[in-house]
C-alpha cells in the first residue's frame, strides 16, 4: 500500500526525504486503508505488516498494525528513492539538462548524492527475496510504502521491463495487490486499489 498523503507542496521533489503525512487526514485515510486491505483480503488475515522507516509510510503501518493485532517489521530497503541533492526542492529549481538526463535513463541516472532507480530496485529485490525465503505460500504480508518502490518491484515481480510500470497510477493509500507463487513467479490481483 502507499503511504497516505505526505504534508510536502506538490511542486517539491521528495524522496527520502522524512517529511510527515498530512495529520488532518491521516485517520481517516488509515481508516481507508485498512477498509481497502479488509475488500482485497476476502475474509484472509495478514501475517505480519512492513514498513518504510519513513513516517508518513511508518506512522500508518503502525496504526494499522495496532488494528490488526499484528506485528510491524520496519525495513530501510522499503524506503523511497534517495534524490540526494534535488530533495526538497521545487522541480522548476533543479537544473533541466539533469532533469532531462534522468527522463532519459530513469533507471541508471543518478541525481547528485542520491541513488538510481536500479539501486531501489536492488534494495527492493533483496527484501524481497528475504520474505520469500522465510515466508509459507499462505502467508500475506502487507507492506506500507512508497509509489516509486512499489512500482518498481511490481515490474521486477511481474518480470517486466524495470521501467513498465513508472507511469502507473497509485493514488495514496491505495495498493498493488501480487500473489507469489512458490517458485517466485508473480500474478497481478490488483493494482490502484
């Protein structure tokens, strides 16, 4: 699931960045969240609850963990995509040669400090791979993250090109619903949520 709305204009870049959910809106879009994850579920009960040590993915996963009566597993490989020097400022501040260089090679361009989206999708798959070793085929696992990680493991787990699923919409605190199959192989249930 992505986070609920992070309190950050629209015009900002932000990655990981820690900025905070929205706190006017933040119950009730927990509230919808866990309505959505109870639609999706059909009656099956979540394992265990991951999140990005980001607060506005953290804050919600543990709210919905209180709620479920699960534990949370909080994780930095679920972090958002580090934009090194371009966080927090405004997309029409940062130089439009690098904006266009990374438009370009989305997956190998690297903003100045930052990371590429092949390092997330590293970070990603390596999580990813120490659920499965460690998970039965009937265990659901909900994982509160961020558009961009989220994306790109659905590519990556859908056996799609890294970059088929960056234009996707995934509105806050909606989700991508996979099921893994035992030998790693990935079936969309639902996307958006």
């Amino acid at each position: 699931m992505r986070h609920p709305p992070p309190d950050v204009a629209s015009d900002v870049c932000y990655g990981r960045a820690d900025v905070p959910p929205v706190e006017a809106r933040l119950l009730p879009e927990i509230r919808g969240m866990v309505s959505r994850l109870h639609d999706v579920l059909e009656g099956r009960r979540p394992t265990a609850i991951h999140s990005s040590p980001l607060q506005r993915a953290r804050r919600a996963a543990q709210a919905m963990a209180g709620e479920l009566g699960l534990s949370l597993q909080i994780d930095a490989r679920l972090a958002e995509m580090d934009f090194g020097a371009w966080e927090m400022r405004r997309w029409d501040d940062i130089d439009r040669t690098a904006l266009d260089a990374w438009a370009a090679d989305v997956c190998g361009f690297t903003p100045p400090g930052g990371e590429c989206a092949r390092d997330v999708l590293r970070r990603m798959d390596a999580w990813a791979r120490a659920l499965r070793s460690s998970a039965t085929h009937d265990d659901v696992h909900l994982v509160v993250a961020h558009a961009g990680p989220i994306r790109l493991h659905t590519a990556t787990a859908l056996r799609l090109p890294t970059t088929a699923c960056l234009a996707w919409t995934l509105d806050f605190g909606h989700l991508c619903h996979l099921r893994i199959a035992g030998d790693g192989r990935a079936r969309l249930i639902r996307w958006n949520a």
